[in-house]
C-alpha cells in the first residue's frame, strides 16, 4: 500500500465534501464511522490530494475496462480511494496483506464509480489500447514456467460503445427481497479481444460475459443450456408466488478456469495462432485438430471458428490442450495467456465465490429461446441491477448452507463447498438479520 507521506497534501478540493456527503448518505452512521476509521489511517490529505488529482493528466485503466485521463501516480492514490468507496473496512485490511497490485483493478473500478455517481465528468480516451495486467490468481496457469509469460501478458480490447456501466448498488438498498444465486464465470462482457501479446489478430474475438452478461444483454441476466436455466426459472417462479416479489439474481465467482467452457478461451488461442505461426506449423495443427474435427477447414480459413463453437465440449478441450502443449512454444499462446486475455480485469485476482453484480429475474416469463450466447445458448428473462461496492462471499448470504457445511471461514470456503453450489441454484432472502449480521 502507498506511505501515507508519498502524496502531498492540498489546502483545496472541491470534491473532499461532496464525498464526505456521499458516506454519510449511502452508509449507515456505523459504516460511515468503519470508514472514518481507515480514513484516519491514510490520512485525510492524502484523499483530498488523490480527488484533486483525478480530474486531469496521463492515462489509466479501470477494472471495468475504461482508459481515463489522470495523474500517472493515480493508481497508488485510487488505492486509497478504495477503503472509503467500500463500505467494507476488510477491504483495507485485505489491501494490507495482499499489496497494491493485487487490489489494483478493484480500486480503479471503485474509483470509476465513485467519479459516476459524483457526476464528475470522466474523460474517456478512445476504447482500443494495449493494457497489462496487474497481479492475477495463480490458478489461471500455475505451472511455474508460464507465470513469467503470464506476468508480462497484454492484450488489445475494442470495447463496444454502447456497453453499459453499471451503477453502484449495495445490498441495504434491496432488504428484504428473495435471492436466487448460481455460477457465472470470469470472462469479460462488451466489446471484443482483437490482440494479445503485441500479435494483432485477423479475427477479433467477441467478450460475451460471465459475470456482466446482464449488463450487456438487454432483457437478460443470465445464460447457460436449457437443463440449468429452466431449473433457475422454475425456482424463481416458486419463490416469486410465495413472496409476490421477482427474485434476486446474485451470481457466485467462479475458479480462474471456470470460463474454459465458453469458447472464447480457445477461439483466442486460434486467433493467435492464426496470426502468429508460419504456414508450415500451422498445417501440423490443423492436422491435429482434424482428429476432433474431421471436417475442419483449417486454422486461417473463417469458418473454423463457427466449426469450434459447434464442436462438442469435449472436442474443444482437447483442442486447446493440444494448442496448449505442443504448440505454445511454436507461435502459439498458452492457455493460462488465453484465459487472462478473455478475462474481467476487475476479476483476475478477486476471490472465487465471490458476489459481484446484482440482477433481477423476470419470474413467469418464457426462457429466451436464443440468448446470443455462443456457449450458453439459452437465457434467463431479467435485468441487471447494479455492481456491489462491497466484497461478499456468497456463503456468507447463504449462513445456513455455511452452517450445515460446517465452513470455518465463510470469506475463504473450500473448494468442496464451492463445487457444492454447482450442483444446483440456491436461495435466500436479504432480510433484516442477515443485513445486521453483515454489518450493515
């Protein structure tokens, strides 16, 4: 974390009382006086430098993707933003323990939305550029040797212009209101990958979602395969005669590898190879790729990728094991590179289990047939509600299921209660107890 003397102290700001404001009126008085709290331990003049400064100057991205205009050293000052834009005061303890980088996209994604919700005016440079990745969960590729590659991994990103940015929500604002919770994955929403590593892809490759789906698919919150979304409805149909409300949807963090089943993963290992290999590796792979494929046109040809994501499951995870192992080496991309490339930045480093986002289900609605998904091709009737300022894990929204599994840290479940809750949707309620009990 900064040293509260590496930011030089202003006498003026005309933010420092608006935000003052904005605690009082969005947390309780024993939130507000949590965060005055860490506030004391980075010292007032340090924010107000760290407001004063971001509203000009060099170039950074935030978590959700966005290049601003602000002072080269913003990313240690949004650092410090980030205790008082959560209303957690863990997050500064965790910021403690796991260093600045780790928290360094979530800082910038609080301090994105503290500026939107200020009405500051954000000077958004154009949506293309190569941006590094900060610290990431080894888990994306934990074999030793890829972890430099993946340490200096960059990516190009074309985002859509009309992607949404999502309003800070917290869960005090829906108290009362039924839940329903499963899985989404880590990959990124709105906008598409169209390089990595400097190579320059001739086929860019579409970021769908994960975890904001629901911001980027109007009239949807969630996509998977007809089983599990027909499953989801028949539970929010159920919860919503019984309450006569429309269920939450609160998706759960899934593991680094969680986005493996959607295509984008291995179409990015494609595009790479296609642009990056010589014409004489590149019918060695496609060689390789006819043993699952046997119609294949090959690697360069358009239609592989249409031929990819028709493929079954077990098809593409052979492929990108075979991309993986025999030719990350020959002008290819490893899958770890893949994986971080389609990736949320927001997320790279962020807890699996964690509770990010905030939708509504439309109860009573037929499922949509076609959701635009590539992998998941049906989806739930819904809406995207907002983003959490607060870093939750779901079992602690489902004490009961934390109980009964006998989780001696709800913050830091176990791999075995995490694969639990991918057996089936879970629900809840947010009810005045359970807030209490989270603090609010």
């Amino acid at each position: 974390m900064p040293k509260q003397d590496s930011m030089q102290p202003v006498e003026r700001n005309p933010y420092i009382g608006a935000f003052a404001d904005l605690m009082a009126s969005t947390f309780s008085p024993e939130r507000t006086q949590q965060m005055q709290g860490v506030a004391g331990f980075f010292g007032v003049p340090a924010i107000a430098s760290t407001l004063d400064k971001m509203s000009y100057g060099d170039a950074l991205t935030t978590g959700r993707g966005q290049t601003l205009q602000l002072k080269p050293d913003v990313a240690e000052a949004a650092l410090a933003v980030a205790p008082f834009a959560s209303p957690a005061a863990r997050l500064g303890g965790r910021a403690l323990q796991a260093g600045a980088r780790e928290l360094a996209p979530q800082a910038g994604r609080m301090a994105e939305n503290y500026m939107n919700r200020m009405g500051m005016q954000l000077n958004v440079l154009p949506q293309q550029g190569r941006s590094g990745f900060g610290a990431f969960d080894p888990r994306y590729d934990p074999r030793v040797k890829e972890q430099g590659r993946l340490n200096a991994l960059t990516r190009d990103v074309q985002l859509n212009p009309g992607a949404q940015n999502a309003p800070t929500v917290s869960l005090a604002d829906f108290e009362g209101r039924p839940f329903i919770t499963s899985m989404a994955d880590r990959t990124a929403a709105g906008g598409q990958l169209t390089g990595v590593e400097g190579v320059k892809f001739n086929r860019p490759v579409e970021l769908q979602g994960g975890q904001d789906f629901m911001f980027n698919n109007p009239g949807q919150v969630w996509s998977s395969a007809t089983g599990p979304v027909n499953q989801l409805m028949r539970q929010a149909g159920a919860i919503k005669q019984a309450t006569k409300q429309n269920p939450l949807y609160l998706p759960w963090r899934m593991a680094p590898s969680g986005g493996d089943f959607a295509s984008m993963t291995g179409e990015t290992m494609l595009a790479y190879a296609d642009a990056a290999m010589n014409k004489k590796t590149k019918r060695l792979l496609d060689k390789s790729i006819k043993e699952f494929i046997p119609e294949w046109k090959g690697v360069s040809d358009p239609e592989s990728v249409a031929q990819f994501r028709k493929a079954p499951d077990t098809a593409r995870k052979a492929i990108k094991n075979i991309m993986d192992t025999n030719f990350r080496n020959e002008g290819g991309l490893n899958i770890g590179g893949a994986r971080l490339a389609v990736s949320d930045p927001a997320q790279l480093a962020a807890q699996e289990g964690g509770v990010m986002n905030v939708g509504e289900i439309f109860a009573g609605q037929p499922i949509i047939k076609e959701s635009g998904h590539f992998a998941y091709p049906r989806g739930v009737p819904g809406q995207g509600l907002g983003t959490l300022g607060e870093d939750l894990n779901i079992f602690q929204l489902l004490p009961e299921a934390a109980q009964a599994r006998g989780i001696p840290d709800v913050m830091n479940p176990r791999t075995t209660d995490i694969r639990a809750l991918q057996m089936k949707p879970y629900a809840g309620v947010l009810s005045n107890k359970l807030l209490k009990r989270l603090g609010y």
